[in-house]
C-alpha cells in the first residue's frame, strides 16, 4: 500500500507540473508578451493540494515507526482521524542553493521554492550566498555531505562552483541549475536549467533601444562576477544598432554609492540617451540619476520591483525584462521530485524557460498585482 502512495504523489506532481505548463497561454493574454503563466503556481498549488488529499485519503498500512496524521473533515460536525504512514515523498529533502541575497528578486524565488515544497509535502532548504562563489560552493558541499535528495543551484560563478555541483552529480544526487547556467548545465552533469537564456534576453533589450530610438546605451551590472549580467549586456549590444559601454556599480546591496556611479558615468558621456540595468534596483536608482542630472533618458531593466513598476507607469521608464523567477524557484524543486520519485527528467537536453518577457505600459497594470502578492 505504500508503493501505490508513492506512485499516487509521483502521478500528482506530474499533474501539477502539467497544471503550470498548461496555463503558459492564458498569462500571455493577461500580461502580453510574458513568456511562462503567473497563474501557473495557482494552478499549481490547486493540483498539490489534490494531491495530497488523494495521497493521504488512501488507507494506512501497520507497521513502521514513523507517521503522520491526516484529518478528514465532513459536513457533520464529527471528526475522523486516522494515522497514516509517512509515504517517501515526505521524506525527501531538496536543496535550493543560489547566489541571491535578500533583495527584491530573490526573496521570490525563495518563496516560489517554498511553496513548491509545502505543495507537495517535501522539505525545501533554501540558502541564498550573497554573490559569494566560495560561500556557496560550501552550500553545495554540505548538501552533499547531509546527504540531502535534490540540488537547485544557480550557476552565476561557474568556475567557484564547478567542482562542487560535479561532486554532488558523482554522489548519485540530482541537480538542476536555475537563473544562471543555461549555456553550462550540461558539461556539469545538471538534468536541465530552469530560467531565461541572458543572451536572448539581452537580443530583445538592444531591439526594445532600437525601437524607441536610443544611439548610446549605458549597461549598468550591479555584480562583479556574476557571468548572467555579462550576457545581457552583450546580448544587447548585438542587436543594438548604437553603441553599448558597461560599468559595474557597488551593488544593489549599497545604493548611494552605486547612484553615485551611475551619475558620474552619466556626466562624464552626455551622448548616453538611454540606460540598460539589468537588475531592477540600477534601473530605478539611473532613473533618480536622470531626474538629478536633468537628462532626458530611456530606461529599461531585467526584473521586477515595485519601484520599476511604478517608474513605467509614470512615463520614467520603458520596459523591464520578466524572466518569472518565482517559477524558477517552484519548477526546479517540482522537476527535483519527479526525478527523485518517478525517474522524470524534462528539457530533452535544453533548458526550461521562463523568459524572457517584457512588462511595458500596456500590461504593467496586470503584473503589478502579483508582485505586490510577492509571486513575480
């Protein structure tokens, strides 16, 4: 009886990964070009909680020392409880390791990870490194060590992590790259990567400039060695017709110092007539820098938040790249279990991506809802 749980919550993750996908078109209608649903967790969690109910409502086999109680409540005012034995699912463990801090962007991923977790009854250990390649080179061997069932990492610092995601693969543990490591996945042993291609996010950037008429374009990366960042801005620069220059600032995590060197390279170029942040945070701090320097600007950014949000609904900014980081969060613990419980692997050897998408003024109203709900 404990084998057809098990199949019952391999069968349920399947539907519920297929309730995400499924709901790709109708998010297109709602928000324009966004690539992968926003509805898509909600019919997601809609799906696990059919799950669990149809995994724990199935009877319960004596023995074992572990169990967990499951109440079914009816329309009577009486209540029956029944213990039941914990299945395998409730027993497995995936690591979520990434190079995020606490900011805007990542604390929604963490929480698309979560979820992804208590939808489907496993336990999701999540740690962020703060851009510190041998800090979360440590994450992952730990991981390792604890002997844990699934490895989510983000690939921002390939050479501080390449050694460590190749351990864990040899240990017989699963791991699936997410946000960065599109182009590397593969030749570390990852099953797939979930996320956006950078240089193809980039592409669509330069071609929004052309489109809105920008010659010079100032990329602004907000971290020294995150290879994501770089993508992007080259990406952009082979599709801009103009010319791209790049500076790095100090980081999001100090936003004085790094207003401060957007304004200083703003006044040292004055044929700079657009900005291209690819983080959210550089976006909206090059928009108080125009506003300082008096500069008549077109600005556009990689993620969401809700200061660049507001800054495109008030004319100030253009654009902003969605690569719906809340699903990179969810699927890769979702594609992690059915790999652990059913032997599933997805991409066919490419990534799964979530972007990229753009949010302009046409559909910023529609995303906005959703990241105040803190899921985009």
């Amino acid at each position: 009886m404990q084998k057809s749980r098990v199949m019952l919550a391999s069968l349920a993750a399947i539907s519920l990964f297929t309730s995400a996908c499924s709901s790709d078109s109708k998010d297109k209608a709602d928000s324009g070009t966004t690539t992968a649903a926003s509805a898509a967790s909600t019919a997601a969690t809609t799906a696990a909680t059919e799950a669990t109910t149809a995994a724990t409502d199935a009877p319960a086999t004596t023995g074992g020392s572990d169990t967990t109680t499951a109440a079914t409540a009816g329309t009577t005012a009486e209540t029956t409880v029944e213990t039941v034995e914990a299945t395998g699912g409730q027993d497995i463990t995936i690591a979520v390791i990434t190079h995020g801090d606490d900011g805007v962007f990542w604390s929604v991923a963490q929480k698309g990870a979560e979820q992804a977790g208590e939808d489907l009854g496993i336990k999701v250990n999540y740690q962020g490194a703060n851009n510190d390649g041998a800090v979360e080179a440590g994450y992952i061997d730990q991981a390792v060590a604890d002997g844990v069932d699934g490895i989510a990492v983000s690939l921002a610092d390939p050479d501080a992590l390449e050694a460590s995601v190749k351990a864990a693969v040899a240990a017989g543990i699963p791991v699936i790259t997410l946000n960065s490591g599109s182009d590397l996945f593969k030749e570390l042993g990852a099953i797939t990567h979930v996320g956006q291609d950078e240089t193809v996010a980039g592409n669509g950037a330069g071609e929004q400039f052309n489109e809105l008429g920008a010659t010079k374009v100032l990329c602004v990366k907000q971290e020294q060695t995150n290879v994501g960042l770089e993508a992007r801005c080259n990406g952009a620069d082979d599709t801009f017709d103009g010319e791209v220059v790049q500076i790095t600032t100090s980081g999001d995590a100090d936003p004085v110092a790094s207003q401060s060197e957007i304004n200083a390279a703003l006044a040292a170029d004055p044929d700079i007539d657009a900005v291209f942040g690819t983080g959210p945070v550089g976006a909206h701090l090059a928009v108080l820098a125009a506003e300082e320097l008096g500069r008549d600007l077109i600005i556009g950014a990689v993620d969401l938040s809700t200061d660049i949000l507001a800054d495109i609904k008030e004319g100030t900014a253009a654009f902003t790249i969605d690569q719906q980081q809340y699903l990179q969060g969810y699927l890769a613990v979702v594609f992690l279990y059915l790999n652990v419980t059913n032997a599933n692997t997805v991409g066919g050897g490419l990534p799964v991506f979530t972007g990229p998408g753009f949010v302009t003024a046409e559909n910023v109203d529609a995303v906005s809802s959703f990241v105040d709900a803190g899921t985009r």
